[in-house]
C-alpha cells in the first residue's frame, strides 16, 4: 500500500512486516510528497510533486529529462512490472526512450491518469476537437504520437519530402475511358 502522510507532508509505503515507512519525498513548499500508483509487486511507487519514482534499491528519484518536454506535474500512473510511468500533464517515461511528452491530432491531452497492467494502453483527460473540456479519453501507445527530438524532426522532415517530390513526378495523367 502506498499513500500521503498529512501530518508529515510525505509519500509512504506500508507493508505489513514494516509498517508505514516515508519515501522521502515531500519537503513542502517545493516537494509535495504523494504516492499515486503501485506496480503489481510493490516494488516501485510513483507520485509528485514533483513527478518521482520509488524503488527499494534507489529510493525516491525524479522522473529523468522532465525538462526536456517541458514536462511538470506528477507521476499517476506505473505499469504493472514498474518499467512505465505516465502523469500530468501527457508524458510518458521509460529507461529506453526517457520522458516524452505525448499528443493525439486534434485533442490536447491535460493529463494521464493510469496505464494499463502490461502499460499498451493509457487513459486520461484532455480537450476534444470540439472544444470541450475535461473529456475522458483512451487510447493504446500505438495510436498516439510522441513529441519527437529536434534531430528526429529535421530528419522526418527531410525524408516525408523527399518522398512527396518523388511521388508529385511519379502521378500518371488523367484517364481517359
């Protein structure tokens, strides 16, 4: 079980064997201690504020390269086996890609409440193409697009137009029956 202490402004993990221990995140104003997700064995927690993760080994360490998807908020979500983590607003992190931030065409993703146990799907709230708020949505990792390195972008920009020149000379003329 993983929790917030109010009295002691920090995350905790309780287990039967050792009780209530303090993760020793919270230090308020600047760290707000709160436990929002478990993987299935217990072994890692997530939470915020800022976004952290928790193993036994590490103890609790912020989610890495937050900055570079100009990422804040919180850890809400952890896949079962610990190796995923998602927040607020819509990130991903994991140890091989690190910290993306990630979009849908035409929604604005808010937040990211929870993924599934083998961390394919992801469900939270955002802004529908319409313009309504506070919209729930679900959708599978393939579905949604991640917010690319700069270098990635150069080079897909690159090759989608080169491809577009090639297939502009390759159309054949109009057909006539």
């Amino acid at each position: 079980v993983a929790g917030s202490s109010f009295s002691t402004g920090d995350a905790f993990r309780w287990t039967r064997e050792t009780g209530m221990i303090a993760l020793g995140w919270g230090s308020p104003p600047l760290r707000q201690g709160e436990a929002f997700d478990v993987s299935a064995d217990g072994s890692v927690i997530v939470g915020g504020y800022p976004a952290f993760r928790w193993t036994e080994v590490e103890g609790a360490v912020p989610i890495p390269d937050m900055a570079s998807c100009e990422c804040t908020g919180w850890a809400s979500g952890v896949s079962s086996d610990g190796s995923i983590v998602v927040g607020e607003p819509a990130w991903i992190w994991d140890a091989v890609n690190g910290t993306r931030e990630i979009t849908y065409p035409g929604w604005r993703l808010d937040r990211v409440n929870g993924i599934s146990r083998d961390g394919r799907i992801l469900f939270g709230v955002g802004t529908d193409p319409s313009g309504n708020i506070e919209q729930g949505w679900i959708a599978s990792l393939d579905a949604l697009h991640f917010i690319p390195e700069p270098g990635t972008c150069i080079l897909l920009g690159t090759g989608l137009g080169a491809l577009a020149s090639r297939r502009r000379r390759a159309r054949p003329g109009p057909c006539v029956a």
